[in-house]
C-alpha cells in the first residue's frame, strides 16, 4: 500500500489526506512541498523515549527549577544504573525565576515531600501531563507522533495521553482553559517544529517539582531533529508574568526506540498507591452519560 | 474459531471478487481517504442487531449477561469504563457519544483516538494477526487489531481481548475469546458507517452484527477528557442521558 521511496513516503507523512486513488501528480507535488518537513514518525514502530524525566538546562540564560543541592534527586533509572536509592523531589527555591507566591506554594510541596510524603505527580495519578509537562511525563513510555496535513498528533503510550497541535492557524480568539492548552505550529525549516500553546489549565504543574503557573502561562516549544533523526531535541520558551519574574528556557531530549504500541492503561493499576496519602485517580462519582 | 476462519475466508473472497475493478491499476497508490473528525448522532446503552433480533446467547452467554445485569444494578460490579474512565472495548466504544478521529498514519497504520477516555485504537495495515500465543499473553482492552482495504473499505480484524469490559453499557457479556470484524467505509461524503461482526462462541450461539454510522465533522475539534470532570455538551446526540 505505500511507496517506498523516500521522497513519496515523505509526501505522504505530510499529506496522507490528499492521497487518494486518482491524486498520482498530486502526490509528486506534494513530494517537493514535503521534502520541507522534518519526519518526526518514519513508520508506525519508531516512537520516541524521553532521556530522563526532568526540564534540563537551555544552553543559555534563567533555566527550570531543578532539585535543592542538600536533596539531591534520584530517578528510578540513575537508582538503577548506580544501586542508589531513588528519591522523591525537593525543589530548589532559590531559583530566581520564581515569584514569591510560587516560592511559597513550592515549599509547602517541598516540607510535603521532607515529611516523607509523596508529591503529586501527573503520570502517577493519571492526570493529563499539561504543557510543558508533556515533555517530562514518563520516563518509560514512548510518544508517538503522527504527522498529517493539518494536525501533529502526540500519544504518550501511558494512559494513554493524546495531545493534538493544530498547523497553520491561528489561535482561537477566546479558547477555553483546557489541561493541553490550545496549541498551533508551523514548521520552520526541514528540522524543527514549533508549536505556540496558550490556554493551560492551571490545575496543570509546569514539572514535577509542583511549579505553579497562572493562566497567562505561554509556551512555545521547537521540537527539533538531532543526531541524524536518531534523537529529537526540544527547546522550550516559558513566559508567565503571573508566576515568573523573567521569561525563561528549557530542554528536553528523546531517543528514538523500536517499540510496537502496547496498551498501558494508567487508570486500572494505581488505584491504591502503596496506601501513601495520595491525590485519588480521577473517577466520576456517577457515570457520565 | 475455525467457523470463525471460514466465515472470514468467504467474506474475504466475496469482497476480493467485488474489489477488482477498484484494484486495477496501480493498485498501491490507491489508498482510500476515511480520515476526519467523527461524531454519532445518536446513542443506544443496549446494542441493537442487524435485522433486530435479540442477542443469540448460548446458555453461558445468558448467565453471564444475568449476572452482568444483576451486578451493574446492585453495585457488585463495577461499570469501570464509566467510573475510571477505562477503555470501553469493542463493540461498546462503537456507541461512543462523543466524537472521534481517524487518522491514516504513522505508515502502516491506522489510528482511531476517541475523546471518551483518551482511548486509542492502533490498526497494523497489511500485516497478520499476532500469534495466539502473543494475543493470550498479552490481552488489551481494545484487542489487537489488524486492517486492510477491500476497495473503498477498511477492514479491521481484531482478537485478543481481555475480559473487562461489556458489549454495551447494558452489560451484554463477551470472553477473552472473541472476536471481531469491521467493515467502515464512507456511505455518503458525509458519513461513516461501521458494521461489526462478533464471533464468540462461548456465550452466542452465532455470529451476529451491529451496525453504527457516524457523521463526517471535521469542524470539531477533541477535548481533553479527564474522568468525573464536566465535558462537552452532548444535546445533538439523541438517546444520552445524563444523570
């Protein structure tokens, strides 16, 4: 069913909607539009694995909150890795980025974790990962990207979660709050993607350091191919004059793996969480419909 | 499962003889385009057959769906897909309400996201069904799902279940052992329609279909859905109620 050389399946990744049985010269034209696109899905068993689960560094400039020195963090990867212990997180509040109201919200979440308490987490009560904490939401599920004409689909394995960004259009004039936001993109370039999202939920945590954002929060992400598409950097542009004392910037990285789509649903295993005092799993008190 | 196989055979054949003038040509090129926003127009909790009959319950079929029904009413059974927010499965998320997207990609694949719970269908097109051994070891909600086009049609065949959910909201049971075929294709430029055939011999004593059509609405876009919370106005869908 599909074409196997490479400037055709390039045309189309970015324009499955157009092929259609008598669209043979359509198809060629899209080729030379498409060889523009950088190709984040290559086929249906190459998604994508984060490196590690936190908002690393950007090259330049203020940076994410990341963990409080006397605390350092320990993923259960690096614990595995090392025969350490892995650990909860304890913010670094002295974070200049951080307005002091948000300082204050953190170190309630910071003296929550001390008391030997553990810190909510999207992924691990099945809550959506909001943006930018799509990026950090799962060290062990792969994303997959699915490339149309109009729409970047992302599905995180686990949940699953499913965000969607729209191309080439502009945002909403009033859209409604919502736990993914209202994100739109273009493509700059034949490596990078960028996708502008406002409209956050603020029940959504920036990291899992429990950062807070108000519903100014603006994000702007460049998921970029790396290493020969072997990898896929993203840069992420964080503004939110509600929570923030200056915009700032942050990284993540993926790998891509070989990995077929399996089944991983959140809601059936973390009903009880080892009985610590946890946010409950969403679940509706009567059914919807 | 071998009535199963000769029934799937024989559908295949018919549809093979009824695709050749659409196959001539260059033939791989010609993928149909079924992509777009979906969204029913009405909703049934109790599944409704082809030519209206009742279920064909085996005598295993009908204590199961009794105690089904029992145990939804009293409580001892928990309707998860409503509570947690759990996949639905096949046939029931078919009913589904709320919109959906098909989406003809990565390559190879076709992908059915539904707004009700975040679920996600994967069709492998053009490939075999995975071993009995993987489909037992490995059961999903949604099963394991192969597809390929006869024509203007996709046909997916799906196997591999797990056991925790119902036919319909009505609690109409199934086992770990059935399976399923559709048959979606576009029956006007505006709507969808999907024929389900279900075979499990354990609890019907034939196979049996249902029929659900949905309208083409591209100008919806899909909400987030996050189980208990407020969602999406569903007064244009006939037959929901909520409580």
């Amino acid at each position: 069913m599909f074409i196997t050389t490479n400037s055709v399946r390039a045309a189309l990744i970015v324009s499955l909607h157009a092929v259609t049985v008598a669209t043979a010269l359509a198809a060629d034209s899209s080729a030379k539009q498409g060889a523009a696109v950088p190709d984040f899905t290559i086929d249906s068993k190459s998604p994508w694995l984060m490196v590690g689960d936190e908002l690393l560094p950007a090259p330049s400039g203020p940076g994410p909150v990341t963990f409080d020195k006397r605390y350092p963090y320990v993923d259960n990867a690096a614990a595995r890795r090392t025969g350490t212990q892995p650990t909860y997180r304890v913010a670094d509040l002295s974070n200049p980025i951080l307005q002091p109201w948000a300082v204050e919200q953190m170190r309630k979440a910071n003296d929550w974790v001390l008391a030997g308490k553990v810190l909510f987490r999207a992924r691990e009560r099945c809550y959506p990962a909001g943006v930018p904490g799509w990026v950090i939401y799962t060290l062990a599920e792969p994303i997959f990207i699915l490339q149309t004409e109009k729409q970047v689909t992302m599905i995180n394995q686990g949940g699953p979660e499913v965000r969607r960004i729209y191309l080439d259009v502009p945002h909403s004039p009033n859209p409604k709050p919502s736990w993914y936001g209202e994100s739109v993109s273009d493509y700059d370039g034949n490596d990078t993607l960028v996708a502008e999202s406002i409209a956050i939920s603020t029940e959504t945590f920036i990291d899992s350091y429990g950062t807070p954002h108000t519903d100014q929060l603006h994000v702007v992400e460049r998921y970029k191919l790396i290493d020969g598409g072997k990898m896929m950097e993203v840069l992420i542009s964080i503004e939110d004059p509600g929570a923030f004392t200056t915009p700032w910037s942050a990284m993540q990285r993926f790998r891509r793996v070989p990995r077929e789509w399996s089944e991983d649903i959140c809601a059936e295993n973390n009903l009880d969480f080892l009985q610590y005092e946890v946010v409950p799993l969403p679940q509706a008190d009567k059914p919807d419909f | 499962m071998s009535i199963f196989w000769i029934f799937a055979r024989a559908g295949f054949v018919w549809t093979a003889i009824l695709a050749i003038p659409a196959m001539s040509g260059s033939a791989y090129a010609e993928t149909p385009d079924i992509s777009g926003t979906y969204w029913a127009t009405e909703y049934r909790a109790k599944i409704q057959l082809v030519g209206g009959s009742d279920l064909p319950l085996t005598e295993a079929g009908k204590a199961a769906y009794e105690k089904n029904m029992a145990g939804l009413k009293d409580g001892s059974i928990t309707d998860a897909a409503r509570k947690y927010c759990v996949p639905d499965g096949l046939p029931r998320v078919l009913a589904t309400p709320y919109p959906f997207e098909i989406i003809q990609a990565p390559p190879g694949q076709v992908t059915i996201i539904h707004e009700l719970n975040h679920q996600v269908r994967v069709v492998a097109m053009d490939k075999p069904m995975p071993s009995e051994k993987d489909l037992t070891t490995f059961p999903f909600y949604n099963g394991h799902s192969v597809g390929h086009f006869e024509g203007d049609t996709l046909v997916i065949e799906t196997a591999g279940f797990n056991e925790k959910t119902f036919i319909d909201a009505a609690g109409a049971p199934h086992t770990d052992e059935m399976r399923t075929v559709e048959r979606i294709r576009r029956i006007s430029p505006t709507q969808l329609e999907d024929v389900i055939t279900i075979h499990d011999p354990q609890y019907y004593s034939r196979d049996w279909q249902a029929r659900f059509v949905y309208n083409l609405r591209n100008d919806v876009r899909l909400e987030d859905y996050v189980c208990g919370e407020p969602h999406r106005d569903l007064s244009s869908v006939a037959g929901v109620r909520r409580p």
